[in-house]
C-alpha cells in the first residue's frame, strides 16, 4: 500500500511539473511574441526580421539567443546602409526544432541560405556571434558565392580544450536532459533565471534594458534549452572538420573578442583562428567577457565598416 501511493503522489507531481513547465513556456511566448515575418524552408517555418535597404547583412545569433539579441540596437543600427536580416536558428525563438534532434551547422546553414535565397539574397556580409561565428564560418567555407565577408563577435571559430560545461551535457541527454529543465522552469522563478542570463556580460553589467527587451526566460524553456544543449554537445568535431577549411578563405574577416571572455576563450579561438588565417584582422575588448554583441556596439561598427572598404578596394 505504502509503494502504491508514494507512485500515486510520483505521478501526481510529474504530471503538475509538466503543468507548470508548459505554463512557464506559454507565459514566456504570451510576454516575448515573435516580431518578425516567417518563411517556410522544406516545411521549417523559419522566424527572422528584415529591415533596411543596401548591400546584406545577416546576423546569426548564439547558443540560446534568438532575433532579439540583435534588435535591441544591432539591426536599427545597421539598417540605414544594409538589408539587415537576423534569423532565429532552428530550435530557437520561433524557429522550430528539427525532425534531427541536435541540429548540426550543416542542417543550420542548409536552411539559411535556402531562407536567404527564397528572400532574394544572393551574396552577404555575415555576422556571428558565439556559436553564431561557427554557423558564419560553415557558410563562409560550404556556400562561398554567398558569404562575401565574415564579422566574428566572440565566435566558437576552434576546436577547444576539453569538454563543455557539464550542464550542457547532462541536459543534451534524451531523458534526463528534458526532465531537469523542466523541473527548473517548474519551480524556478523569473529572477533566478535573469540573473543566471545576465553572468554572460560578466565582469561588466548587461545593457540597461537588454534583459527585459530579449526575454530571458525564451532561452529556458525546456524544449527548447535541451534542443541548445544537445547542438552544444555536437558542436566540437564539427569545429574540428571545418576549421581545416579556413587556410582556403580569402573574403575580409574582422574578429572582435572580449580579453575576460571565459565562455569562449580568446586564446583558444580568436588568436589560433588567426594562425591559420592571418589575413583577419582581431580587436581584442579589454575588461570584456562574452557579451560583446552588447557591449563592444563601436568595434562591432568598425568591424563592419572595415569589411565594406575591403570589398570596395578589391
């Protein structure tokens, strides 16, 4: 009898715990609403925001980021001298997860450039931020007519030492992975996750307003942050595979890193990146971690600028 209903009170708090992960996804949706158009790729419909006019310029967000990480001053910045289009990558924002659990960079790619041709885009300046860099770099060494110039922000451009962090690992497993997320959306609250969002900007503070415009709890909703962690796992031998591409790159490439960058190291990506394509140019952000697509808004400017002259000069 005692068996029967400790399983009886097992199941009553996992079905209440789905409840509650579900309501934290619904409220998260019903309070960050998709602002942009979608475009259907091979069945995917894919949530991106095109603004402006001009030469393109695509942006491609990080692990766990979506559109919003580049509306909040990015795309309106861009915008009066480019066709700016910032997409969310499968499994974030408004973009589905694909039928693939753990979406590869050449899955990614694929549906960028079919996004970007139905859209009549046929050549690009690129813009990657964090895992958004790798996802540049496929392009830029898989689909070469359309990558014209790269601008890396903190880029995963390497292979690195060792392995991810071990809560990526552990929520990119099949079972285990959904289940702790949704134990932590269940009975987690809003502050909990907003300060753990904000150690990105880490040792300065996040943008005033960034955290209430990009919609923190979007990132952790529990589909959706395994999906982030099952392509964080799968990342590495990809990086691997491509980075013996780079030498074969001869399009403009300014990288931008932060010096106190602990998520992607500098001295395990940017500085090796150059080692092997010296004729990129690195600014390195003194006193900056990873939140360089916020926070280091002139050299982010410069950088596309400086792609442009290149360009214009050849």
């Amino acid at each position: 009898m005692l068996w029967f209903t400790l399983g009886g009170v097992m199941v009553c708090l996992a079905c209440l715990t789905v409840y509650r992960a579900r309501k934290f996804t619904e409220k998260a949706e019903r309070d960050t609403p998709p602002i942009g158009q979608f475009i259907d790729v091979e069945g995917t419909p894919v949530h991106y925001v095109k603004q402006g006019s001009g030469p393109a310029l695509v942006m491609l967000h990080g692990a766990g980021g979506h559109v919003k990480d580049f509306t909040f001053d990015n795309v309106a910045r861009f915008a009066k001298d480019f066709t700016v289009i910032a997409f969310d990558r499968p499994g974030h924002g408004y973009t589905p997860i694909l039928e693939n659990p753990g979406a590869s960079l050449a899955q990614q790619a694929h549906l960028i450039e079919q996004a970007l041709d139905k859209l009549g885009i046929q050549n690009a300046i690129i813009m990657g931020f964090s895992y958004g860099g790798s996802l540049a770099l496929h392009l830029a060494t898989h689909y070469k007519e359309l990558t014209k110039g790269l601008v890396l922000i903190s880029a995963v451009s390497m292979p690195w030492p060792g392995n991810i962090h071990l809560n990526y690992r552990i929520m990119s497993k099949p079972v285990i992975g959904p289940a702790l997320m949704a134990v932590s959306t269940a009975y987690f609250g809003d502050a909990f996750f907003r300060a753990n969002y904000a150690t990105v900007f880490d040792p300065r503070n996040a943008p005033n307003g960034y955290l209430d415009h990009v919609g923190v709890n979007m990132s952790v909703r529990f589909k959706f942050f395994v999906e982030n962690a099952r392509q964080l796992n799968n990342l590495r031998p990809q990086v691997v595979e491509q980075s013996n591409l780079y030498s074969k790159m001869d399009i403009p490439i300014e990288l931008i890193h932060g010096d106190l960058d602990t998520s992607v190291p500098v001295q395990f990506h940017a500085k090796e990146f150059l080692k092997i394509v010296p004729h990129a140019n690195l600014v390195v952000v003194e006193n900056m971690g990873h939140g360089t697509h916020q926070l280091a808004i002139p050299q982010i400017e410069a950088a596309v600028y400086a792609v442009v002259d290149r360009l214009n000069n050849t």
